[in-house]
C-alpha cells in the first residue's frame, strides 16, 4: 500500500482526466451550437470575402485649378510696355502737398482730369511709373521695352471742369506727384493646374522659348514667388496662367540643359509678360531661358 502522497498522486490523474473531458465537451457544445467548426493546426481557413474585393478601383482624383499668385502679384508688378508711353492724365497735387511727398492708402489727391475729359464721381484709375528700359537678354541695343510701376490706384471723389479730386484706393508703394495715370480694367488673379515637371532627360517640345529680362526687385539670384518680366507674349502663344520650364543650356555638352524650376504667367502683353516663380530646384538669374510647357 503507498504512501498518503502517492495516494492523492493517484486520485488527482482521474480527477485532472474528468475534468479535461468536461471541458473539452462543453466547447464542443458551444462550437456546435453556433455552427462553427474548431482549427485543429495552423492551415489558414478560407479568408472572408470583404468589401473592397467586390469594389473597382477608385477614379484617380484630380485637384481643380488653383490660383497663380495674390491680388497683389498682378495689381502691384507693372509690366514691360512701350519705351514712350502715352497716358491720358497725371497727378499734378495733392491736399498736403506741402507736408507730404510720398502718398499711401487714404491720402488725397488732383488730377488733370475733369468733366471735359468723361470724368464722374467713382471711376478708378490705376497709377503709373516709368522706370528703366530693358534690352533683349546679351543685347546692348536691341530693346525689349520700359519697365513700368503701378504703386497704387486711385478712386474719384468729385469733379471740376479740368480737374478731379482723387482718393488713393489701393496701395502698393508710395505715389508720388508727377506719377500717370490711366483708367483702371479689372485683371483677375490667374488660375491653372499643374502640369508634370520637366526632368534633365525631356527634349526640347518645339513650344516657344524666351529669357528672363528683368525682375520686379531686382532680386539676384532669382527664388521662389519672385515676379519676373519676359520677352515672349501674346503673339508668341503665351496667356495668363500658362506654366513654363526655366532653364539653362550647358555651355560644353550640345543638346543637354540644366531645368532650374517653373514660372506662371499673371498677365500678359504683344510682345511680353509678367510671371512669377513658383518652384526653383537651382538658382535662377536675369538671361536663364524660359520654354512654354
């Protein structure tokens, strides 16, 4: 006869083996009863058809036009115009033009403008600057225009036979006495998608092609949102909004050229435009060439 312990040793077998069976019964039961049969090994079951297998593949989504610039980007660049411009008017005074020179937002000022010349209460006039004249990029005499300023504009307030009292409505620099002017036209702020970017290895596309002649400040080099004036226009296919390729050519391997980044045209003229940078990869100077995409 053994001892106590092996007694309980022996009792405990057949203890641990009816409760086991229990057990294993009583999932059995549970598995039956909701109709799902156990996984014995790790041989995956077949996987559940879900609902994106019975779904086609979305329709690419493509963003819609953004717009190239501010308000400011198009009202205060200016523009490359003819050498001698001629303006219907000019601000001759101002209501304290013995305290003041420079004149911003809300000042007021005389034009030479009045009732003989169709002027009425409310007509706007946008304010002109002449500035530098620009030559053809590597030309020392050939012109591609002047340079012309629009520091603000100016609304009507009331009007004299020969002459009107003005309000500045909008600033973008200071205006000054002596500055022209001519009557204001709405230009709206360009809008346009994208287009892939040019890489080293794409060929000229045959589109036109131009330089870059002057910046609005000077800037060099040339960065990102800096508004820069060009030798290509409307008679060359170019219209607000267009994307063009900046780059430069190799100056030792024929045929290969350097993409510096991209540039959108705001507005546009006969024989120039005004655009503004909108991705540079390299540094960008006054002479780098410019290609319609």
């Amino acid at each position: 006869m053994g001892t106590v312990f092996e007694q309980e040793v022996v009792m405990r077998h057949p203890l641990a083996a009816l409760t086991a069976g229990i057990l294993l019964a009583a999932t059995s039961a549970l598995l039956a009863a909701d109709g799902t049969r156990p996984t014995l090994s790790r041989e995956a079951a077949p996987a559940p058809v879900t609902l994106i297998e019975k779904v086609g593949q979305a329709p690419r989504v493509v963003s819609g036009p953004l717009p190239i610039g501010v308000e400011s980007d198009v009202y205060c660049s200016g523009y490359l115009g003819d050498v001698e411009g001629v303006f219907p008017g000019e601000i001759v005074s101002a209501e304290k033009d013995k305290s003041q020179t420079l004149f911003m937002l809300g000042d007021i000022l005389y034009i030479n403008l009045g009732e003989r010349d169709g002027l009425v209460a409310g007509m706007e006039f946008s304010v002109l600057r002449p500035r530098q004249v620009v030559n053809k990029w590597g030309s020392i005499t050939d012109v591609v225009g002047r340079l012309y300023g629009t520091p603000g504009r100016i609304r009507v307030i009331c009007v004299q036979e020969r002459s009107a009292i003005v309000e500045i409505s909008y600033s973008c620099v200071d205006v000054q006495i002596g500055d022209s002017i001519m009557p204001f036209e709405p230009i709206p702020v360009p809008l346009a998608r994208r287009t892939q970017f040019a890489t080293i290895c794409d060929t000229p596309n045959g589109k036109a092609t131009g330089h870059i002649v002057v910046t609005r400040l000077g800037e060099t080099p040339i960065g990102t949102d800096s508004v820069v004036y060009l030798d290509l226009g409307e008679a060359d296919g170019l219209n607000p909004g267009d994307f063009l390729t900046v780059f430069r050519a190799s100056g030792r391997a024929e045929g290969v050229r350097t993409i510096l980044g991209e540039a959108s045209i705001l507005t546009t003229r006969d024989r120039t435009s005004v655009a503004i940078v909108t991705l540079m990869t390299d540094t960008i100077y006054v002479g780098d060439s410019v290609e319609l995409k």
